[in-house]
C-alpha cells in the first residue's frame, strides 16, 4: 500500500516576523516625526483653497517655519506674502495637539491653536496666553494677494484680529461655533480714493445663541467718511450678508469712484450682497 507524498507546512520564523513588524513600526513613527513642513502647507492650500499658502518651508510639521502668503487662487497671479516668517510649533497637550506660533511683524507674542479630538467630532479653539485685547495685526495691503478687486484698491492701514472664548467644533457633519471674532479694519485708506484715512470698521463673527451652528456676521463703522454696515449669517460654509456702503455728506464727491467698486450702486448707497 502506497503513501501519497507528504505535506511540509513551513511556519514563518516568529522572530523575523517580530523584527519586520518593528521595522515597520519604527518607520511609521519616523515618518510622523520627521514629517517635512512641506505636508502643513499642502494642508494649508487644500484647507483654504489655494487662497493661504505657506512658502519656502523649512524644518518639520512639528517644528518648522515659512512665509505666509495670501494669492487669488490656482490660476491667478496675484500673491502677497507677510514680512518675516512664521515660526510654529506642534505639541501634545493632555489628548490634543497644541499649534504654537510666533511672528514678529504680526502676532501678539505667542498664537496658540488647540485642536481636541473626540467620539465623531473634534474642536478646534483659540486660547489666549498672552491676554491681550488683540491676537494677531496684519498689513491691510497684503489683502491685494486676494486678487479682485482688493488688488484694485489697493488698500493702506492695518487689520487687527482679536477673539473672544472663540472656538468651531465639528459634529454630526456641520460647524457649530463658540465666542466670537473680531476682525478690526484700522485707518483704511486706498489709492482711488483722495480721503484719507478713509475709516475705521469691524467686522464680527459671532455664535448665534438662538440657532445651534449658525453665526452671525455683522458689519459696523468704528469712525471715519465712508460708512460701511451690514449684517448675514454663517451656516455650515455658507455666508449670506448684506450690507451697504455710503459716503458722509461733505465727503460724496471725493468717494463716488470708490463706491462704484465697492458694490452695486443704487443712488448715494453701493449695496453690497453675498450668498
């Protein structure tokens, strides 16, 4: 009586298959460490849509540095970069990651960003630690990298940002925000213009108590000839806003070309609609 030929089963080596999973694992952990700054800026245009962009990186995602640059989107070839670099930094803190940056020219000593994961959600918010009344200031001129028609108007004076308890969480598929933004428009000024300075303005986004995931936004004159107010709402992406825009009486004259840019002009008022 025969025998069919016998069967051999080969069983991997347990200690080569432990020393190809640490290989592995040590690899990934190398990959997160040295992650090149390159990888926050790819981020950085997808997140914004080409519109914020970080130039000539350097360094890693967890400790790096680059050029902020504003720019009208992929086709457009308008782009203004901020003086200096931004200097950041990637942390733990308890579950989350703590986003710390430092720019001479425009932040108020140390910008933090906290983002906390969670069960189907995450939250990103904006802690204070400096404890002044304004956390970054910006050249108004470098909105002109935006294209039409900042590009247009060339604008002088300064942006001032400052937030209050501010924070967005991300929840069952929607935006949900906390506190408030204050974007300030100080001592505007433009070239189409011959008023100068133009005005002082604020421009607020703010969680609306009544309504979970909407914002408001609103629009107001801090002082100055041209007068700017509107108001709209922020929910889940999509800004509606109406707002209008007028001279001060002496000043009409001097502002006609200015409100003919700014929006649809219906007799003294340029009306501005978004959404």
């Amino acid at each position: 009586m025969s025998t069919g030929p016998k069967t051999h089963h080969h069983h991997g080596n347990p200690s080569r298959r432990w020393s190809i999973g640490g290989a592995l694992a040590g690899a990934l952990i190398a990959l997160v460490a040295f992650a090149p700054a390159s990888w926050l800026a790819r981020g950085l245009n997808q997140a914004s849509g080409g519109h914020l962009l970080l130039a000539e990186t350097r360094g890693s995602v967890w400790n790096g540095s680059g050029l902020l640059v504003l720019t009208g989107g992929a086709d457009s070839r308008d782009a203004s970069v901020l003086p200096g670099r931004l200097e950041w930094k990637v942390g733990l803190q308890g579950l989350g990651l703590l986003f710390s940056a430092r720019q001479a020219c425009c932040l108020n000593g140390e910008l933090q960003l906290l983002l906390k994961p969670g069960l189907g959600r995450f939250e990103l918010s904006a802690p204070n630690p400096s404890g002044g009344d304004w956390q970054a200031r910006f050249p108004a001129a470098w909105l002109g990298g935006l294209g039409t028609p900042w590009n247009t108007l060339q604008l002088g004076g300064g942006m001032r940002l400052a937030t209050r308890e501010f924070a967005l969480e991300w929840a069952q598929g929607r935006w949900v925000q906390r506190g408030q933004l204050d974007l300030d428009f100080v001592n505007l000024s433009s070239r189409i213009a011959t008023v100068a300075p133009l005005g002082s303005y604020r421009f607020s986004i703010a969680a609306d108590p009544g309504a979970a995931g909407v914002s408001t936004l609103r629009l107001s004159t801090l002082d100055g000839a041209l007068l700017l107010n509107g108001q709209g709402s922020l929910s889940n992406g999509r800004a509606r806003f109406e707002g209008e825009a007028q001279a001060a009486p002496e000043r009409e004259a001097a502002l006609n070309n200015l409100l003919n840019i700014i929006g649809r002009r219906q007799g003294a008022r340029s009306v501005i609609s978004i959404g």
